[in-house]
C-alpha cells in the first residue's frame, strides 16, 4: 500500500513539473520570439521577425501599368511569417485611390516569388478566405511584366514609379 501511494506521489509531482514547465515556456519564451506591434489602424496583427527574410529587390516598390496608367501595384519587403511579403494594388479608373485601402484590407495581398512564379493572396474584408492569384514574373531594371500561367504571350507590363 505503501509503494503504491509513493508512487502516485511521484507521478502527481512530476505531472505538475511538467505543466509548470509548460506555463513558464508559454509566458516566458513564446513573447520572444515574436514581438507584436499595434497600429490602431491595422485590421490584423503585425510581427516583427529578428532574422526575416529580404523580399526580392527587383519586385519591392511602387508599379504602373504601362497600357492602363489609373492601375498601380506596390510590393513591400513587409514579411509576413508565413513566407509570404505584403502589397497592395488599386486601380483610380475604377475611383479606388491609394487613401481609401484601409491598412491590410481590400486591396491588400499577400505576395511570394518563387523563381518565375509569382503567388498573390488577394484578402478580401467579407470573408477571411484569401484569393490566390498565380502569375509567371519577368523584371528587369524599371519593368514588370506579369502573365497568367497559361496565356505566356498576353502580359501586362509595368513600369517603377519614384515616390
């Protein structure tokens, strides 16, 4: 009786070490790694990695389409965690200018270039489902050019706008 009540002892002990340990690591070590950053402005949380990674130079900035000038595009170096950088596009033929995109809502994606693909998650604010867009992506120096997969010679071209 004896040996059975120790070890129930020692089992309740180390059960409660462990869950101890685990409360320690989630108030402790989890608020390390990632840092979060209120904006009052901001729809969803942004976090700050120490070691993120550095978008594509030749993607980050400010974009117009060359056959549609009211249609812009800009790439930021803004990484998101999950792989992915953020963006916005709008377009003032359609009376939505830059001002009005409310601070990662409509208008805004989520972007990865992976070599000649280009991955856009469009997010929309009525539905918390992203609209993934799939584009192959040639840069050079001041131009953009982007084609759906399966249309390689209809593309729309961009040019780098100064801020």
């Amino acid at each position: 009786m004896n040996n059975k009540r120790l070890i129930f002892i020692v089992l309740s002990l180390v059960g409660l070490l462990a869950v101890v340990a685990a409360v320690v690591y989630v108030l402790l070590v989890l608020p390390k790694k990632s840092q979060t950053v209120v904006d009052p402005y901001a729809t969803n949380d942004t976090y700050v990695y120490e070691d993120a990674p550095h978008a594509d130079p030749a993607m980050v900035g400010k974009w117009q389409n060359s056959a549609n000038p009211q249609w812009f595009k800009v790439y930021y170096d803004d990484y998101d965690g999950d792989g992915y950088y953020w963006g916005k596009e709008w377009n003032e033929g359609e009376d939505v200018h830059e001002e009005d995109l409310q601070y990662h809502g409509n208008g805004w994606y989520r972007w990865r270039r992976d070599g000649k693909k280009l991955t856009e998650l469009h997010t929309m604010d009525m539905r918390d489902m992203p609209i993934a867009k799939q584009w192959r992506v040639k840069t050079d120096k001041d131009s953009l050019y982007l084609s759906e997969p399966e249309q390689r010679k209809q593309f729309f071209s961009f040019s780098r706008v100064d801020d």
